[in-house]
C-alpha cells in the first residue's frame, strides 16, 4: 500500500474515535413505511440489508408531532417509537454497520390531514409553500399556511430536538444529522423569503442562521459535537424556497459558525450550486472552512464520487436513489457490477414492494 494514495471510496473513514468502513454514505430518504409514525420490523429490514454503506442516515424523523409533514413519516417523540428504532439500530449494527438518524421538522410542508391530532404547522412566517401534498384520508391537497412562531414556539421547538436527539441516542443511533436542507423548518429560517421575522431570528444572515446554529447547539450539548452532522443545499430551490443575493454569505457563515461548534460533519447537497461559478467558489470555502467531515451529495456516480475524493473536495460521498434499487450498492460499485433501476412509483407507498425486494447481487 502506498502511503501517499488519496482516500478511496472503499477505505475506512475515522473521525472522532468513529470508524465508518468506507466513504459510501446512504443518503436519508423518506420511504413512507412507517404506519402511524411508529418504525417497524419492515424497515429494519430495509435498513439492514443496506448496512455495507459507511454510514447509513436513516430518512427525515420528526422531533415532535408538529414536525410530521408527509403521510406514513416516522417520529422520534414517543416511547413506541424509541421502540421500533431500536429494531432499526440493533439490525444494521449487527451486521457491522452505523446509522444516523436524520432530524428532520418540515416546518410550513405539511397539511394537517398528515399530522397527528393536536400538532401545529409552524413556521418562521405565515407564509405558504405552493404546491399539493400527498394525504392518505384526503389524496392530494394544498400545503397549509403555517403560523408564525412566537418566541415560546422557537424555544420549545428547540427542546424537541435537544430531547429528539437524546431519544436518538437511547435508540441505539451513532447520531443525529439535522436537516438544514431542502426547504423544511430550519432552512425555512435561512431564507429570507419565508423569514420575514422583525425579531432577533430575521433580517440579517447572523438573525436568520440564528435558528439553526440554536438548534445545533442544543443537540451538541444534549449528546456531543461527536455525533451531529448538518444537511444544507445551497441554492436549490426545492420546496417553493426561492433564490436570494445573500446565499454565499449565508452559508459561508453557517460552516464558519458550524465549523466553530466543531461537529463531526457537514452534508452538503451540491448540485444546485454547481452549476454557477459563484456557487463552485462557496463550495470551495466552505470546504477550507469546515474542519470536520464533508460529504458531498446529488447524482453522484463511482467515478464522480471518487473524483472528489481523489481532489480533496469531500471525506465522503452520499448516495441517495442508487440505493433505493441496489442494497448492496458498495458491493456492486466495488467490484463494477452493473447498477439496478429504482421504480419511481413505489417510492412512497406502504409495502415491501420496492422497497425491501430488490435483489443482491
Ligand atoms: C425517495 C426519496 C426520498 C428522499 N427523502 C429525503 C429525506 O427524507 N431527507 C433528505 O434530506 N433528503 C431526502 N431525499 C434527497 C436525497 O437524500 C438525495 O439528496 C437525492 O436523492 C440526491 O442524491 P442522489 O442523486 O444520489 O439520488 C430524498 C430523495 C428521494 C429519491
């Protein structure tokens, strides 16, 4: 072995005493089995049939009842729930693996038909997202206006997921990612069109990164930097979120402050920012800035993945749909065995099928 070969995608990764086996990340993707927001024994096996990845980070989990957006989307707020991730964790970690549990609220993306009774749809501003969601009793409908968070709201909201991370932990998790990415509640804070807060949580790129850094912080000190990461997705518009001037310097702040608060690692879904020079030099900063971990996300092939590696852009590199069809995907990547087609249409529904029957090569 020669000493001076960059890192591959098939060697281990270790950082903060944590081994990942190698640099293949399963990207979070929410897959709908979870009936009634309770994991069950399917999505352990789901779950465990993927455990050759480095690491695998579970799909969004709501730190409360008003963090729910989608039908059939798991929780992490109740004592059943803690429950049924147990036989998540304990079925990827006896077959050597480690997973992350993705907290994830969706803020204004959500309809009440979704949530469980009681729950609020909140948000930095009572403004909607456009567009329909999917509902089980109702089919398709609007996405609801959100209420405006007071002060009380944001500060238990971020006590869910302070406790949200310590149930992860009692769960068996290795950690918690905090979703900061694709238009849900904390990147919801970030962008001034859906803050518009006159408070100390809106207005300039410190006031609205001020939620998100909160959040972080609470969940680093409920169960240590070691075991927090943050997904952000600068420049992607997904979820009625909207381009602004500010967005280099919002997030070359977030990974100055985040890299501050030294977690152990930055997920950044990048191909909304590849595509313009401005975004190609803010993925670069935020590269030299974040000491810890990153991990590079969108439409990533072996090659592109090692592409990365190889040039120093990235530790490690998430797969997000190559994994719905391929559970063996390092496997197959390793050894050049030829990738299998996800089906689109069972993407979201309730059942085994494709979701735990695609085949092992
Ligand atoms: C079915 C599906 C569900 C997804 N759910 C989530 C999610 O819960 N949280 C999240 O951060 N991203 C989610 N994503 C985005 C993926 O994590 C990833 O960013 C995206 O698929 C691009 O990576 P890829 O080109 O490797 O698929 C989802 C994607 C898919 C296809």
């Amino acid at each position: 072995m020669n000493q001076t070969s960059s890192p591959d995608l098939f060697s281990p990764v270790t950082k903060y005493g944590i081994e990942f086996s190698n640099a293949i990340v399963m990207a979070p993707m929410t897959r709908s089995r979870a009936l009634g927001s309770v994991p069950n024994d399917l999505m352990a096996t789901y779950y465990q049939q993927r455990a050759g990845a480095g690491l695998i980070i579970t799909e969004g989990n709501s730190p409360s009842p008003n963090g729910i957006g989608y039908a059939r989307t798991p929780g992490i707020y109740s004592d059943e729930q803690i429950e049924g991730w147990k036989k998540v964790t304990n079925a990827v970690h006896a077959k050597g693996g480690k997973i992350f549990s993705q907290l994830m609220h969706v803020g204004r993306v959500s309809h009440s038909a979704n949530m469980p009774a009681g729950a609020k749809i909140l948000a930095p501003s009572a403004i909607q997202a456009a567009g329909d969601m999917w509902t089980d009793s109702q089919g398709l409908q609007l996405k609801e206006k959100p209420q405006a968070m007071t002060s009380a709201d944001i500060k238990a909201t971020i006590a869910e997921f302070a406790r949200a991370a310590i149930h992860a932990v009692e769960a068996g998790f290795d950690g918690v990612e905090l979703h900061g990415a694709n238009g849900y509640l904390l990147e919801q804070f970030l962008n001034p069109h859906t803050n518009q807060r006159t408070d100390t949580y809106g207005g300039s790129v410190e006031n609205r990164s001020r939620f998100a850094l909160e959040v972080t912080e609470a969940v680093a000190n409920a169960i240590g930097k070691n075991k927090v990461g943050m997904r952000l997705s600068p420049y992607n518009v997904f979820n009625d979120m909207g381009l602004y001037p500010e967005i280099a310097e919002t997030y070359a702040y977030l990974a100055e402050e985040l890299s501050k608060q030294d977690i152990l690692y930055l997920h950044v879904i990048d191909y909304a920012a590849r595509t313009s020079d401005e975004g190609l030099t803010l993925l670069k900063s935020i590269r030299r800035t974040f000491s810890n971990l990153l991990i590079l996300n969108g439409g990533y092939s072996r090659e592109r993945a090692e592409q990365v590696l190889h040039n120093g852009e990235a530790d490690m590199v998430s797969f997000g749909t190559p994994f719905i069809a391929n559970p063996d995907l390092h496997y197959r990547l390793k050894h050049g065995i030829a990738l299998q087609e996800s089906d689109p249409n069972t993407f979201y529904t309730p059942d085994s099928k494709g979701y735990t029957d695609y085949t092992f090569a």
